[in-house]
C-alpha cells in the first residue's frame, strides 16, 4: 500500500494513488506499506532512489543500515510493534530522505505511525519537508518506547508487591499463582529486552541524522531538537537496563519463594515421618506372630498399645512445636 503526503492548506493531506505513473511531484512524505515491486518502481522514479527489499532491511550491520547513496540517506531502525499484546515483536523501518521528501518502507504497523499521521493531518506548516516529517516520526517512536517501559515498570512493581506483601490467602502460596507470576515476569522481561534494542537502533539513528545535520542547511530548532532526542534517548537506554536489571531480582526472588514454599512442605512431610515412627514401631512389634509374647494375654493389652502409639506420637510432635520447627 502506498500513501502520498501532500501539503494543503496548514495540514498534510493523505492520499492512495490510481495511477502509479503520475504521483505528485509535490509530496512531502511517502509512506510504503507492504510495497509491491510495482509501488517500489513508481516511488524510484519520482524520487530518485533505491527502495531497500526487507531482506535488505533486517540486516544487522550499522554500515547496511546507515548509509548514503545516491545523494539519499538511508536510516533502518527496530520499531515495537503490538507492544499492548502478549505478541510484542520488532519490526524493521526505513527512512529515506531524498532532497526535501522522506520515504518510509514498512511492513507492519507501529503506532507513532498512526499517531503522526493523525497530527500532520490536524495541522502542519504549508511548506513542511521530509526532514520535519521525520522528526515527528522520531519523536513519536521515542515517546511509544517512554509509554512501553512506564507500562512496564508499573507492572513489574506490582509483581514485586505481589510477591513481597501478598494478601489474604496469597500468603500461603498456590502453584497456579506462582506460575503466572513467573509468566508476567518472562514477559516484562522479554518485552523490556526489545525496547532497549529499539532504542538502541534509534540511538544510532538519531546520531547518524546528527552528524548529517551539520552537513546541510537544518535549522536551529531542528538541531536542538535533535540533541534533545539524542539525551532522550541515552536516558531511556538507562531506564531499560535499569528494569531489566530490576526484572532478574524480581525473578531471583520469585524463584526463592517457590524453593521456601518447597522446603516448608519437605519439612512438613519429614516431621510427619519422624512423629508416625514411633506409633509405627509400636505397632510391628505387636503385630509379630511370636507364640511367647506375654502382652498378647492382658486384657488391657489393646488399649494400653494404643495409649502407647498416642503417646509416641504426641511427644515428637510436642518437641518439635517447643522447637519451633513446626
């Protein structure tokens, strides 16, 4: 799919081509979704450039990446995508800026997308450039990742409350809880992971733009937006490595829970053997089948074994309860 960004009045209007022959030469932003060969043609043609494959756009060198050709800069980075699911994945974008026009190449749907769009259509300069459009996209994506790691961080104090001051009947520990608990924190954690290399694509990218900016004429807001985006970046870089450390001591704690609620039903089990082996005792020897045994003869000889198995099995217990074992 092909979407055309042309300025009218103080706004972008969006619109899809008929025509793949005639786009208009006035666009400001081409935005390409799941191009087609032949979409990737008409857009070469207009503007001069290579449209990248997505063979092309997953690799990982920084030279295939960030590089200039043809007069075109050519930026990839690793956007989130459904970061709302439980399916939140990374998908590559690329933005190509081409004289004063910026083409992007995706084949998914990040939301700063959807955002931008919405708000170049609420109101934009008249004569908007691609530069301009990619600063908003930039900013979008960086607010989304800002978005994503608060989400985050909020769920993954919740997490921590609900391990470290459980209520009611919480207290006791369900393996059913402790596996969704265990679930939450591999899915924060995996989560997490993809924001910061998000950001750390993005951190490339904006100083890639940087050093570019002081090659062509950007103006003095554009430049200063850029050194905010780069400090915007770096801090948030910080904040994921600062949760992903915080989610490995969640999950360290959560796996010790589950090996004191282990210990505590292997302590139950090896008092309950220890307080039954007495009374066990009691009754096999009376359960021998020796023809001298003077006890078999009482007439209290029954209750008194009982008595007895009680008494063996009470003691023990009393100790370990003194003890504190219990």
């Amino acid at each position: 799919m092909l979407s055309i960004y042309t300025p009218s009045d103080a706004a972008l209007k969006r619109s899809e081509p008929v025509d793949l022959a005639s786009l208009p030469p006035d666009a400001v932003w081409i935005d390409m979704v799941k191009p087609t060969p032949e979409e990737d043609h008409a857009v070469e043609r207009l503007v001069g450039i290579a449209v990248p494959t997505r063979e092309e756009m997953q690799e990982i060198e920084i030279s295939s990446r960030l590089y200039i050709e043809n007069g075109a800069r050519y930026m990839t980075a690793s956007l989130m995508c459904a970061a709302d699911t439980e399916s939140a994945r990374i998908t590559p974008v690329t933005f190509i800026l081409g004289g004063k026009r910026l083409v992007t190449v995706r084949y998914d749907e990040p939301r700063p997308f959807v955002l931008v769009e919405n708000r170049l259509a609420r109101g934009a300069t008249p004569c908007s450039t691609g530069e301009a459009v990619l600063l908003e996209l930039l900013d979008a994506v960086i607010d989304r990742c800002a978005d994503i790691l608060e989400r985050a961080g909020a769920d993954v104090d919740a997490v921590s409350h609900a391990i470290f001051e459980p209520e009611g009947s919480a207290r006791t520990g369900h393996a059913k809880r402790y596996s969704e608990i265990l679930i939450t924190i591999g899915r924060k954690g995996d989560l997490t992971s993809k924001v910061r290399e998000s950001l750390v694509s993005i951190g490339r990218l904006v100083t890639f733009v940087t050093a570019e900016a002081d090659g062509v004429k950007w103006s003095k807001e554009m430049r200063a937006q850029l050194k905010t985006m780069q400090r915007d970046v770096s801090s948030l870089t910080d904040h994921a490595s600062y949760l992903s450390n915080k989610i490995t001591f969640v999950l360290d704690a959560m796996l010790g829970v589950v090996n004191l609620e282990q210990n505590n039903i292997i302590k139950l089990f090896s008092v309950m053997a220890v307080v039954l082996m007495p009374p066990t005792l009691i009754a096999s020897i009376y359960g021998m089948n020796f023809k001298i045994m003077p006890e078999l003869e009482w007439q209290i000889g029954y209750p008194m074994a009982l008595v007895m198995m009680l008494l063996a099995g009470a003691l023990p217990y009393m100790f370990f309860k003194w003890k504190k074992w219990l």
